[in-house]
C-alpha cells in the first residue's frame, strides 16, 4: 500500500509540474488580440520583413509557436535592431506577438500575413 501511494503522489507532482510548464510558457504571449495584431504586423513590421527587405521575409509561418515564445522573451528583435520596438507601444507589441503565436507553423490555424 506504502508503494502505491508513493508511486500515486510521484504521478500527480509529474502532471503538475508538465502542466506547469506548459501553461507558464503560453502565458508570456497570452493576452493579446490576434486579429488586431494581424492588422499592426502589416502597418508595422511588414515593409522591413518582406522578401529583398533589410529583415528579411518573417510571417507567423516562418517559426513554431516554442520559437516565437523564446523569441519574444529573449527580446531577440531588439538585439539584430536596437531600438525598433521602441517605436510600437507594449499592447500593440504584446497584439503582435499574439498574432504570431496563434498563426506560428505549427499551430492549429497557421496563416502568412497577407504576403
């Protein structure tokens, strides 16, 4: 009986734990509006990421939604272009993000943003 209760409780911190990490690493995009972060990713990000522009052609598409979240909380697009987050303000960014995640290749509605 001993070992069944131990083996019960090891279970139940392992589930929680898995659900833990998994709900803690959707959390950091959580929150934003996706169909409006659709419209600023094209007024906002588009003309530098499009194909022969200086970022490169990036659409939801171009990373996974693990990715997408190591990218935001890395804070990576501020480290190949200092300064260009600056100029969108932190719900249209989190909107953005949002947008992203929801359409990244590996989820359930992947989408480009109209390129």
């Amino acid at each position: 009986m001993n070992n069944t209760r131990k083996s019960l409780t090891v279970a139940v911190a392992i589930t929680i734990i898995g659900l833990l990490a998994t709900t803690s690493a959707f959390a950091v995009i959580a929150g934003g509006d996706a169909r409006r972060g659709r419209d600023l990713a094209l007024a906002k990000c588009k003309y530098c990421h499009v194909a022969g522009a200086g970022g490169g052609t990036i659409t939801p598409l171009s990373k996974t939604q693990q990715q997408w979240e190591r990218f935001f909380v890395k804070d990576r697009h501020d480290k190949v272009a200092p300064g260009t987050w600056d100029k969108i303000e932190a719900s249209e960014l989190k909107d953005i993000m949002q947008f992203m995640y929801d359409h990244a290749a590996d989820s359930p509605q992947p989408e480009t943003c109209g390129q």
